[in-house]
C-alpha cells in the first residue's frame, strides 16, 4: 500500500496513528499524530489502520472500547 508518488521517488518515512480499539476489536477514529515526511503517508496509514483487528480489552468478563491506543506504521522500500 505504499503511496505511488513516495515510491518512484524513493521517499521513505514513518506515521504514528492513534485510535480507539473498539469492544469488537476493530480500529475507530484514527488520527495521525506524527508524520515524517508530513502528508506523504498519512491516507495509507490511515487506510491500513482501519483493517487492522486487535483482540479486545476485557474488564469483569466484558468487552471494553480503549481509546488512545498508537501504533507506528514504517514505509521502508525494498531493496
């Protein structure tokens, strides 16, 4: 999912997301809160965040939304 325009100019970077990890385990309202280079990566990021699946929180044997959960996505090329 790398973005077309970062690879043929040989652009690599990172963006770290935060988001809610909902009760079902799926990803709400990501945001990015770093981003380098700014912009560059930010749309892929948050695509990919949306598709990830987190096994959920329990708290007395129910499931519980967590906000505030940040994970970094790398854009490394391949050599």
């Amino acid at each position: 999912m790398y973005p077309r325009r970062a690879q043929t100019r040989g652009i690599e970077g990172y963006v770290i997301l935060e988001f809610v990890v909902t009760k079902t385990g799926s990803v709400r309202d990501p945001v990015v809160i770093e981003a380098k280079p700014p912009g560059i990566f930010n749309r892929a990021a948050l695509q990919a965040a949306l598709k990830f699946k987190y096994k959920p929180k329990v708290v007395n044997g129910e499931p519980i939304d967590v906000a505030g959960v940040q994970n970094r996505i790398t854009f490394e090329l391949q050599d």
